[in-house]
C-alpha cells in the first residue's frame, strides 16, 4: 500500500504544481492584490491556499460526481474561468498607478472586521479561478479517475494524492505570502515591466483557458 501511495503522491504532485505554477503566480498575486496592505496581503495568502487545498481535494474525490450532478461540462467551465481570469487581466492592463494610494493605505492598521471582509475576495477571484482554476481542476478530476477500484487500495491512492495536494498548498502560502520580498527584489520598475508582461500573459492564458472549452463545444456542434 505504501507503494501506490508513493506513486500517486510522485503522480499528483508534479501534475498539481505545473499547473498551480505557484512561483509566477506569486507575482501576479502581488500585482492583483496591489490595492491591498501587506497585512491583508499575508491573510489573502494563508486563505488561498487553505482554499486551493479543499478545491484540489473536493475534485479530487468527488469532481467527476459534483459536475455530473448539476449538469455542468468540463468545457462549459473552461469557458467560464477563461473568461473572468481574461477580464480581470484586461483590468490589471488598464489600470492606472495606485502606487502612492497604495503606500499610504499600508501605513495604516488593518482592523478585524476589515480582514473578515477579505475571506470573500481570497475565495473568488484569487482561488477560483486564479489559483486553482479549470486547468487544476481538470487535472485533480482526471487524477482521481486514476484511482483503483480495491478499498484498500483507493485508501492509499487518496492518501498519497491527498499529501500532493496538502504540498502544493504549503508552496501556495510560501510564494504568495513571499509576493512583496520577490517584488522587491525587482525594484519599481522591473514591478511595472513585470507587472504589464504579467498582465498580458494573464490575459492569454485566460483567452486560451477559454478557447480549450469552446473548441470541442463547436466541434461537435459541427459534428452534428
């Protein structure tokens, strides 16, 4: 049993983390959240992954079950993730310098209710579809369909693919909570190039996330 639950930790976890990609992201995630102290920054972070990590182990084990039971394709929510994330880039591509706004609301402290007001705001956009969108879902369903069909063994699978999971979320948190230190680094304008180059990698990403659903849609629409 330790053997199936070493295979399908070495399965999940570098199909999760290609995917997830949680070192560029980290960048993007500073970028997106720039309205944000540093504070609420750290609290986004830590909610992110807490949330990716149920996302990754609800498709996991019951993905395939959840769509089936509401009637909604794999494609139809490419389609639909493509879609906000694209729009959301098109937003960080339009938006003006908020860098002074910015400095000013991180010298002031961050209240309770204030922070509660975020747990919204971690789940959708950040989680989903930004973290853990379609393409990580799409993965963690078509693990969990790789399953095999003994108790006990299913047991093992879970758990190694189960431990992928919980790894991907702590390298989640690290990157994301680490955003301002690898920011820094770059400098202000290195943020604004990177920010801009992020932006538009973000909106192709999204345009192709949506494109992946679409083409099979029309494809057998065609067929027919």
């Amino acid at each position: 049993m330790t053997a199936i639950a070493l295979t399908a930790f070495l399965l999940a976890f570098p199909a999760l983390f290609s995917i997830v990609n949680p070192l560029s992201s980290a960048i993007i995630f500073h970028e997106v959240t720039a309205q944000q102290t540093h504070a609420e920054r750290v609290t986004l972070a830590r909610r992110v992954a807490v949330y990716s990590m149920l996302v990754m182990l609800v498709a996991l084990g019951a993905g395939t079950y959840i769509l089936s039971f509401f009637g909604i394709s794999l494609n139809a929510l490419r389609i639909a993730g493509g879609v906000v994330v694209a729009v959301r880039a098109y937003e960080m591509l339009s938006a003006p310098d908020t860098t002074t706004a910015r400095k000013q609301r991180e010298a002031e402290p961050v209240g309770a209710a204030e922070v509660e007001d975020l747990a919204g705001y971690a789940f959708f956009p950040l989680t989903l579809p930004f973290t853990t969108g379609p393409g990580t879902i799409a993965v963690a369903i078509s693990l969990g369909t790789a399953r095999p069909d003994a108790l006990a063994a299913a047991g093992a699978f879970y758990t190694g693919a189960s431990l992928a999971v919980l790894a991907n979320a702590v390298l989640i948190w690290a990157c994301y909570a680490m955003a301002d230190r690898m920011t820094a680094a770059l400098g202000s304008t290195g943020r604004q190039v990177v920010a801009r180059m992020a932006a538009f990698l973000l909106l192709g990403i999204g345009v192709q996330i949506a494109i992946n659903g679409l083409v099979p849609v029309l494809h057998d629409a065609l067929a027919r």
